[in-house]
C-alpha cells in the first residue's frame, strides 16, 4: 500500500468513526472482494425474479429455485455462526457445509417470497459483519471437519464459489462467462463449494 491509500483509509475511518467495521489487516482481502462481489451479483439475480419465478426449476436437476436461494442463505448462516464461535474464542470449532437436501434448507423453500428474499439478505449481512469483526489471529483458525482441512482464511473463497456458481444455477439467461476469472478457474479446478 502507498502512502496516498494509508493516507486515504485513515480518512475515512476518521469520517466514518468508531462504530464502523472493517477487514482485520491480514484478512483474505481478494477472496473476500469475490464472495462480496458475488453477493451483490447473487442478490440481483434474485431480486430480477418475480415471486412467481421463484417456483421455477433451478439449473440443478430436481430442484427449483427456492432450494437453491434457501442454501445460499443457510450456508451463509452457518458460516457466520461459525466466525463468531471464533471471536468467542471456542477451542474446537466444527464447520460441517450445509447440503442441498438439508432438512432446513427443504422448510426454508417453502417461506413465502417475500421472506425466502429476506433470509437471503439477512444471512448476507450477518456473515459480512463476522468477517469484518475477525481480527488477525482468527484468520488462521483451524476448523474441524470431517472431510478436508479447513482454516478460517478458506470460508471466504468456498462462499465465494457457491455464490457464482449458485447464481448460474437460478439464473436462467446468465452464462458462465459473467464469472470472474479466478472463481473460473477455482470451477474448473474442481475446488469445494
């Protein structure tokens, strides 16, 4: 960083005050710019479907596209539930990744419109406020899980996936090619969502 972004970032700390939150100094700054990015593309997407659109099937066979919205949402929950046992400073934090057919993502389906759009939003919100309240040490957390070795630093980029890759599957008309480059490659690489 120059001396002019220092300079600028200072300002506006100065401007927005001591309640405002930001990203811990070693935070995973791209990743995260990816996962928010995706947000802002995934939040469009949904907000250009009408209620009656919602009812449509998702480009994932045999699911429409409340399911897919229900776990955009849940995921996001559950990785933020997971970030604050972290500030809480848990010893063994479990982080088991919500499956499509999971029994809350099922009921979370059926919510009415107008509800399954607030999950959404809410879900979104939370998780950002956990990562923007982790401070350095927390970054590199280790998180238990059954199946591959998880560190804090890596949740960013796995919600960042799903959420481009979620975006496609209730889409319709959005191509692939809207992608970033980097969550291409993390696609192509066959990395976990």
């Amino acid at each position: 960083m120059n001396g002019e972004e220092t300079a600028e970032r200072i300002a506006l700390r100065q401007r927005l005050g001591s309640g405002a939150r930001f990203d811990a100094p070693n935070a995973p700054s791209e990743a995260l710019q990816l996962a928010r990015r995706g947000t802002a593309y995934f939040a469009r997407i949904l907000n250009e479907l009408t209620d009656d659109a919602l009812d449509e099937p998702s480009q994932i066979t045999g699911y429409d596209r409340r399911h897919v919205i229900a776990f955009v949402s849940y995921e996001a929950r559950i990785q933020a539930e997971c970030l604050a046992l972290v500030r809480q400073g848990d010893a063994l934090i479990p982080y088991i990744p919500i499956e499509l057919d999971a029994p809350q993502v099922r009921e979370g389906a059926t919510l009415p419109a107008r509800a399954l759009r607030h999950l959404f939003e809410h879900s979104a919100i939370h998780l950002n406020v956990e990562w923007r309240d982790l401070d350095n040490l927390s970054w590199n957390r280790r998180l238990e899980n059954e199946s591959t070795p998880v560190t804090v630093r890596d949740l960013p980029m796995v919600r960042a996936r799903s959420l481009w890759l979620n975006s496609l599957n209730i889409g319709g008309a959005v191509h692939a090619r809207y992608l970033p480059e980097s969550v291409r490659k993390l696609m192509i690489a066959g990395q976990p969502a």
